[in-house]
C-alpha cells in the first residue's frame, strides 16, 4: 500500500530565511519545528523536504555545503527523537555559469519533478499527501503533485498570502507555523477513515 507524505519546504517553513545559506552555522531552526515533525511521524505520515536549491547554480554554495547543512540538519532533528524520510533539492539556475546546473529543469518548485521522484522512492501517494510551504511556488507545487497545499505565515508568508488571493488560489488551510500546519494535518487524517 502507498504511503502519505507531507512535503515540507526548508528555508522559512522549517528554519528562518536568511538566502542562500551555505554552511549549517547559519542554519537557525525554529523552535516548534521538531514538534511539528514528531507529531507528523507519530501520526504515521513521512516527512520529505522540497526545497529549491538554486544558490548551487548560482555559484554561491556548493553541493558538498549542502549535503554538510543536510545531514547536519538531520542530526539535529535525530537528537530531538525524529527524522526526515526524504531531502530533496533542486540545484538548478537556468543562468547558471556551470554547465551541470544551467537548466531549465523539471525539478524546481512549482514543477513537479522532485514530487515525482520522492513518490517514486519512498511508494507515497501524492493525492493523499500535504505539502507545507511559505512561498506561493510551494502552494503550487502541492497543486501540481495534486497534494493538499499549506500556506504557513513565516518566511514570505504574509506575502504569499496576498500574492495567492490575487492568483485566485486557495490554500486547503494557511496556518501561523509548521507546527499549527501539522496539527491541521493530524485532525485531517483523524477525521479520514483508514483506507
Ligand atoms: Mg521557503
Ligand atoms: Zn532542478
């Protein structure tokens, strides 16, 4: 049987948004995030982070950097008693100097290239999953796998919320943080009959 995720993005979703973070010393966790990934695992669901990665094309992080903040991230999260199932980026810049990373990719947010390939790895159904982001690229990556889209209020949320209104998008819920975003999540789930 397939599995449900909740694909989350990084940066203003699960720590703050400081642009292009190229070593974990910058890397500043919110708070509640360990909370809002428990409750989500407990809840039997996977958590996968979606983020766009475009500082490595753009030249201003390595991809060694970044599996160093990635695996440095988990570890934090280890110490707190849970871990993601799944972290995906997309390195790409379409204006990229490096050959390797000057593409017009399938794989940046909104597209839905890095969905497709969690899904395919970790056997989730998209259709049954979440996906939790502050950018309005996140809210459409989640239409675009067919997942139910979460606005949360950090990072450029506030933003993206006007931005979402005037596109006519709906979110299936905006909440003030990945925290509140998972509580939504688990009364959803509570509320759906096992299949
Ligand atoms: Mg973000
Ligand atoms: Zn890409």
């Amino acid at each position: 049987m397939k599995k449900k995720a909740v694909f989350i993005d990084r940066d203003g979703t699960i720590n703050i948004d400081v642009g292009y973070p190229s070593s974990y010393d910058v890397i500043d966790i919110y708070p509640y995030s360990f909370e809002a990934i428990k409750k989500i695992k407990d809840a039997g669901l996977l958590a996968v982070i979606i983020t766009n990665q475009s500082g490595i094309g753009r030249g201003i992080i390595e991809e060694k950097n970044l599996h160093d903040i990635h695996a440095k991230l988990n570890e934090e999260f280890k110490r707190h008693g849970v871990s993601f199932d799944g972290i995906y980026y997309c390195p790409h810049y379409v204006f990229s100097k490096m050959e390797k990373f000057k593409k017009k990719c399938a794989c940046r947010k909104p597209n839905p290239g890095m969905g497709k390939r969690a899904a395919e790895d970790l056997k989730i159904d998209t259709s049954l999953s979440y996906m939790i982001g502050d950018k309005v690229e996140d809210l459409l990556f989640g239409i675009n796998i067919n997942a139910a889209p979460i606005l949360v209020l950090t990072g450029y949320g506030q933003e993206s919320k006007k931005k979402l209104k005037d596109m006519g998008i709906q979110p299936a819920f905006v909440a003030n943080n990945l925290l509140e975003a998972a509580e939504w999540i688990i009364e959803q789930e509570k509320a759906t009959p096992a299949s």
